[in-house]
C-alpha cells in the first residue's frame, strides 16, 4: 500500500518524520508523526481524516514542509526511509573539509531526495532564490525523460577549474559533478566558495552542456 512520506526541516534532535497512510479497508487516512529514538522509528502522535488531502495538509504543517515535498513510496519502506533521512542529516550537519567533499555532499543529499539538507549547502543568496522545493523541481524536470531516479554521485576532477574568465571575488572553484541514474546520465556544475571552515554553493548550473 503506498503511504506519502515527508521529513521536518532543520536540525533538531531527535529527527521528526511522518507518513500520510490509508486504514486499510477504510475510506479514511491518518497522518502519522515520528521521532528517531535510539535507532528506532517510533510513533509519538497521530490523527484520522476523511481524505487524503487533509491528512496530507496537516502533516505538512506540522512538519513545515511544502506538499510536494512528501515523498510516495510503499507504505512498508517508510521506516528505511526515514532512518535513511537521520544518516543524511548527521553527515550533512558536519562541515566538509574540501571543496570536492561539498560538491559530493550536496549531490549526494540530492540523489537521496534530502532537499532540505542540500539547501543548507547554498550560500544566503542562493537560498533566497532557490527553495528546497524549486531545488527538487528543477532536479525533476531535468531527469523527467528518464522516469527512474538518480542513483550515482561522481566529481569529475578533470573538469575542476580553480581560474576562469568570469570568476568573482571570494570564488574558490568551478565543480562538474556527474548525475546517473539507470540507462542515463546527467551534471551539475557549482561555483563554490570559502565559509568559515568550510564552503558553500553560491551558483547552480543544472544539465549536461
């Protein structure tokens, strides 16, 4: 049975999840919230609607997520899911130490549908353009061809440019990263620059050229 699955935006501990899933045999839906404890999914609250729509609605206000923001998946791989969304957080949380590793980092948050984690990637700028969820519009638009998901993060370091002709003050590198998924491949390329002790993504450019 499929089940709609969303995950709350920022850090906060212990992670917060919920599913949007059918009684079975019913014509009603219940909006289920869940905190990672020790490891284990574990329910903390739930509510029944008449439809699915406004069990999905309430989810996401609790959840301060956008509705295209939920995720549809088999109701059974929800718990996976979700223990998989605590393992991307976790990394995403700890600063990367090279420019290659943010590249990584955030293509890899991007191919796990963590849309909020790639966005705290982005420089201040970039965030007020691009929302968590224009990232995963774009993200579906250019693999909407393909009908399967990205599976396959890979910097390709031959293409990393330290100097170029329209670089800007504070720009550190140009970064290619390769995007594939069965039977296709795709690319970003991201301007990175230097933040604090890390560094952050202050231009997109989607697509293969």
């Amino acid at each position: 049975m499929k089940a709609l699955v969303g995950i709350k935006k920022g850090t906060s501990k212990p992670l917060t999840a919920g599913v949007v899933a059918r009684y079975e045999g019913m014509e009603l839906w219940e909006a289920l919230l869940y905190r990672i404890i020790n490891g284990k999914v574990v329910p903390f609250s739930g509510q029944t609607f008449k439809t699915q729509e406004k069990a999905a609605l309430s989810l996401c206000k609790h959840l301060r997520i956008d509705l295209d923001e939920l995720v549809e998946m088999e109701e059974d791989a929800a718990d996976d899911y979700i223990l998989q969304a605590m393992r991307e957080k976790s990394k995403s949380s700890r600063p990367a130490s090279t420019y290659t590793e943010t590249a990584k980092q955030f293509c890899d948050l991007i191919v796990n549908l963590d849309y909020v984690g790639a966005h705290a990637l982005l420089t201040n700028e970039l965030k007020a353009e691009q929302s968590p969820s224009d990232l995963k519009k774009i993200v579906e638009r250019m693999i909407a061809y393909a009908r399967k998901p990205l599976t396959e993060v890979q910097v390709m370091e031959d293409f990393i440019l330290e100097d170029w002709p329209d670089k800007l003050d504070g720009d550190v590198a140009s970064v290619y990263v390769a995007l594939s998924g069965e039977g296709y491949s795709e690319a970003v390329n991201m301007i990175l620059v230097k933040s604090g002790d890390g560094f952050l993504i202050r231009d997109l450019e989607w697509g293969r050229p």
